[in-house]
C-alpha cells in the first residue's frame, strides 16, 4: 500500500447536487483504501491560486453524502490562465498558472482531481499540458459534457425542475392558463427536454430547435380549441425563435464565459397572451434547479465517479476524465471532453419519444 502519497481536489464552475458526494468518494477512497492524504482546494482555482487549502480528513468528509453544493466552495470566474483583478478600476487580466503550480509543487501533490464541466476541465487540461498530473470528474447540470453519456447534478436538476412542471400545471389546469417555465440550459437542451418529457410538457422549446413562436400559439389554440384550456410550455433559457437571437440577461465581463442567458420565457409567454388571448404567467426555475439534495441516481453515480477517479489515479493514468457509458464508468482523454459541447440531436430518441406523445418543439413538427 502507497503511503503518505498527497492527492487534491477542486471544485469550479456552477455547483449541483452531487459534489458532495464526489468528495467523499475521492477522500473516503483514497484514505481508507490506500492511505493517502487528501487536500481540497477553496473556491475552485483561486485556491490553487490563492494558496487556501483545506486537509480532507476522513471526519471532514462525513455525513455530506446528501448536501446540495459544495463544502469546497467553487468559482466560475477564477481561471489561473486569465486571472482578472480590478486595477485603477480597470479590469486586467494576468496569467498566475506559475503560482498555481508552484502551490502544487510545494503540497508534493501527486494528483489533482479536478470536478466540473467544459470550463473547469478545459483549464484541467491547460495545466495538464504544463506537466501537473490531473483527473477529470465531470459534472453539470446541463449534462452538455462531451465524452460520457451523463454528468451528475443532471437527474437532480431534472427532478427539480419536473417538479416545478407539475407544480405548475395544477394552477394552470385551475386557471385556464398557459404556464411557460424557463428552465437553464444555455447551448443544450438535456434539461428542458428531459423535465418537459417527464412533466407532461405540452411545447418544449430548446436551443437545438429553433422555434416557430406562430407553431406555439397555433398548438395553444389548438388545444384550447378541444377543451384543453391549459398548455404547459417548457423553455430552455438558451431556446431560440427560427431567425431569432438567444435572450441576454446579464454580461459578466471578469467571467470566461461571460455570457448570462434569461428573459426567453418572458419573450414567449408575452407573445402567447398576445395572439392567443389565453392568460399566460411565466416562471423562471433559475438557480433552484442546481440547490438542494442529489437524487439517488446522482448519489450513486458521483459515488462511482469518485471512487473511479481514484483507480485513474492509482494506475497512473493521468490526462484523463472518468465517465460513464453504456451503464458503466470508463474513462476518456480530458481532450475528447472539452472544446465541443454534446448538444441534442434534433432526430434523437428522447425528441422522438416526447414527439411521439404529441409534445411539440415548435419547429415543422
Ligand atoms: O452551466 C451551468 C449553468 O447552471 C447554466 O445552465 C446557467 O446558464 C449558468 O450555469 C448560470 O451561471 P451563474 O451561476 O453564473 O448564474
């Protein structure tokens, strides 16, 4: 057994229910089965940056197994290679990967798992490059990872969000409204698709199929029109109209993509009670769908992922992010996983099931 070997974690990006349990996967694993000592890094890369760092013992680690975010704290602007300060109120950008690998270095870390989605793992990669050895974990609630079939955080963000669907379509049926619910989801529609098919959507709008908003009053009509004085409609933020732009909610300059998305539900439902004449209301799910407990399905699968992690790392099979396919977890090149986002495929099975039901993606449909 490998004594006194050091390994660490990091955290980036938006949290999800699940991260948690990655941690203490990788720490209880890495401890109990191999006698390692675990370090996690606060906030992401500005820990590695910052130099702030916490010991993952086996007690810091206990009872977390079912705690939404993320004990580490995380960042989605904090990138050594782009590390943005205000300087005389100027935002200015340096490169502080040195420092960040120095701080490494200096921690004698064998192995750096890094746990996040396209941003995170892109700068893994980056630093993987200048020689640090690092293990991928992939996470996001957006389940647009490239190279594994889910990342966890999705199922319990889908179970969120289909929740608030259901919630929804009670007043809705009361009311004889139509009720738009804008669910996240910037360039790919996995949780607008998912949750729109589990909650009985009746229009599911999302960003890989460009809508025709005529299509979606005409289907609200059309129900209407034989006593379905309701529509559930379902909006990824990033959906777009054939022709049309995505909806801007924010910019966050000192961010790497800094791009914040919000405002299409608002865009639909106001066009719905305009050409309808049906009374629309619109909610926006926002940042409940990445709060809360992880479902059973993530738990067990960060679980997986984490203890997967380990074996990497144990085999000294760097460069490398664990992932699941075809019902069991592999491993891919973090290179296969970052730079092109897995978007749905309009002709998918998922589509053709929620087709095949009479949902309607507003398109020739
Ligand atoms: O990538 C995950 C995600 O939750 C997106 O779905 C959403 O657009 C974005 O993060 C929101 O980011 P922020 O936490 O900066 O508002």
């Amino acid at each position: 057994m490998a004594r006194n070997k050091v390994i660490g974690i990091l955290t980036g990006g938006g949290d999800c229910p699940g991260i948690n349990a990655v941690i203490r996967a990788v720490a209880k694993t890495a401890i109990h089965d191999h006698g390692w000592q675990v370090i996690g890094f606060r906030d992401g890369y500005a820990g590695l940056v910052l130099r702030q760092s916490v010991d993952l013992t086996n007690e810091k680690v206990s009872n977390i197994l079912s705690l939404g975010g993320t004990i580490l704290g995380t960042s989605n602007k904090a990138d050594p290679f782009r590390w943005a300060e205000s300087i005389d109120g100027k935002l200015t950008f340096f490169d502080r990967s040195k420092e960040a690998l120095a701080y490494c270095e200096d921690l004698e870390l064998s192995a750096l798992v890094c746990v996040g989605g396209d941003g995170t793992l892109s700068i893994a990669k980056r630093l993987s490059d200048l020689g640090l050895p690092i293990v991928g974990i992939p996470k996001t609630i957006d389940n647009d990872l490239s190279g594994t079939d889910v990342t966890f955080g999705h199922d319990s963000a889908v179970a969120t969000a289909t929740d608030a669907i259901d919630k929804l379509h009670t007043t809705a049926q009361s009311h004889h409204r139509a009720m738009v619910i804008e669910v996240m989801g910037r360039y790919a529609g996995w949780l607008a698709l998912s949750s729109g098919l589990a909650g009985g959507g009746d229009i599911i709008l999302i960003p890989e199929i460009p809508y025709h908003v005529e299509k979606v009053c005409q289907t609200v009509r059309h129900r209407a029109s034989r006593g379905k004085l309701f529509s559930i409609i379902v909006v990824a933020e990033g959906a777009e109209p054939v022709g049309g732009k995505k909806v801007i909610q924010q910019m966050v300059p000192d961010s790497p993509d800094p791009v914040r998305l919000g405002g299409i539900g608002k865009v639909v439902g106001n066009e719905i009670e305009k050409k309808t004449g049906i009374e629309t209301r619109v909610t926006v799910l926002g940042h409940v769908q990445r709060g809360g407990s992880p479902t059973a399905f993530d738990r067990i699968l960060a679980t997986k992922y984490g203890v997967g992690a380990i074996d990497l790392i144990e085999q000294g099979r760097f460069s490398e992010m664990v992932s699941w396919q075809n019902g069991q977890i592999t491993s891919v090149p973090v290179s296969e996983a970052v730079g092109k986002l897995k978007l749905v495929p309009p002709d998918c099975e998922l589509v053709g099931t929620a087709r095949s039901v009479g949902a309607i993606f507003g398109d020739g449909d």
